[in-house]
C-alpha cells in the first residue's frame, strides 16, 4: 500500500518543475559533505548556476534508516533531519530547480524507513555498493519495495548494460526509473557506440520506463559532468522520459 499522507511533488518541492522546452541539462545525482561529498549543498548550487544547469539533485549517501555513510571524516554522521531542512531552505535560484534525493547503499537494518524519507523528491538504490557489505541486497527487489511504499520515483543507480538487460522487464512492471551514468554504463570507450545502441533499444522496448541522469559527483569539478548521456538522450528523442520534468 502506498502511503496516503504523501505530499504531492509540486507540493514537496514548492518550486516550479521545469519543462522539456525549456530544459538544459540536469544532474540528478551529487554527493555533498552529509556523505563523500567536497561541498556544501550551497556550494554545489553556486556551481550549478555557473555551469547553467537548468536542475540538480542532491543525493548522499545514506542506509535504510536514514545514517549517512562512507563519511569523508570520523565524525558522527549528522541527522537526515538537517539534511532535508539546509537543502530545502537554500536562498531561491531563478535559475537551477533542486530536488532532495538519497542514494541507499545498505538495507542491513531491520527498523522501518524513517519518516523523513516522505519528504524526499525520489530515491536511487545503489547498484554499486562501495564496499563490500555484510548483508548483500538486491536492488531491484529493494527497489520494488520502497516503490510500494511512496509515491515518488524509485530508480536504479548508475545501472551497467548488463543490469539493465537483466531486469528490464521487472524495471518497467513495477514502474522504476533507470539512472543513466557514463562512467558507469560505458564499460570500455571502444564499446560506447555499441552499448548506447543497446541502451536505446532497450529503453525503446518500453514506453513506461522512466530515466534520470546523473554524473555521480563527490568533488566540485564532476558536477554537470553529463554531456555524453545528455546528448543521448536528445538523439534518442527520451527527453520526456525524464523523472520530475514536466512534460
């Protein structure tokens, strides 16, 4: 069952959702200094606006209830609580619309997802754990799971060709999104024309499924790093699969 107290989007963000017409390109996935990040949530948007993004996503690090992790410094991690409040109360920016994310990397815990996660814009399961973890998870069952539980976008982090051939069928049953990384999905530059190729035939087999760009930066100069993907996507015509774009 879905959660009925739920917000809708456009209520949760409280800020206009950009439209394919007017779209430059977006990173949906940056890590601040909540996780492995460099940079504060301001600084990344600083950077954002110089770099003329048109939307970002912020998207620590962060276990099934709510700790943030791989900190880059020995301290206590700091409240999911803080987190949603510093990025929801940055000064307005005309310019670059931000949206609040987690990248969930460990669902060891058995307590339940913390209340805060129904203040997110979406959430990504990580399908490339940093390290290895005592408890192993499947992301698209964990996906699945979470998409039962809240009404916003649940998607796959920076998937490979291979994950993505694997569980497209489960991708598009229970309405997922897919991550779209370079890094991540171009295993060896001598495969890249072959793996977009694939990519796009695969996603063109769909109508449902919904995709996400991000360029999964920690340091400052990774941010808005997703040309390659981005021009795919507009070759491909897939600008109107995007999460949280109005159409």
């Amino acid at each position: 069952m879905k959660n009925p107290s739920l917000r809708p989007l456009k209520n949760v963000s409280n800020l206009k959702i950009p439209s394919c017409d007017e779209l430059a390109m977006i990173d949906f996935h940056i890590h601040s200094y909540f996780s492995d990040g460099d940079q504060s949530p301001q600084e990344i948007l600083n950077i954002a606006t110089r770099r003329k993004l048109s939307a970002i996503a912020i998207t620590d690090h962060c276990d099934n209830v709510g700790q943030f992790m791989y900190l880059r410094d020995v301290s206590k991690p700091r409240p999911l609580r803080e987190y949603i409040d510093e990025i929801r109360n940055l000064p307005p920016n005309n310019a670059v619309q931000v949206f609040i994310g987690l990248e969930l990397c460990n669902f060891a815990n058995s307590h339940p997802f913390p209340p805060e996660f129904s203040e997110l814009d979406f959430l990504l399961v990580e399908t490339y754990p940093i390290k290895p973890l005592k408890i192993p998870f499947n992301p698209v069952e964990k996906a699945q799971e979470l998409k039962n539980q809240y009404s916003y976008p649940i998607g796959l982090a920076h998937p490979t060709l291979q994950n993505i051939e694997q569980n497209i069928d489960e991708i598009d049953q229970y309405s997922l999104f897919i991550e779209l990384n370079f890094d991540k999905l171009i295993s060896h530059p001598t495969e890249r024309d072959h793996i977009f190729k694939r990519t796009a035939e695969l996603l063109q087999s769909t109508s449902k499924v919904q995709i996400s760009v991000g360029s999964d930066a920690h340091i400052i100069f990774l941010i808005g790093a997703v040309k390659p993907i981005w021009d795919f996507l507009v070759k491909n015509d897939f600008l109107d699969r995007l999460i949280l774009i109005s159409k």
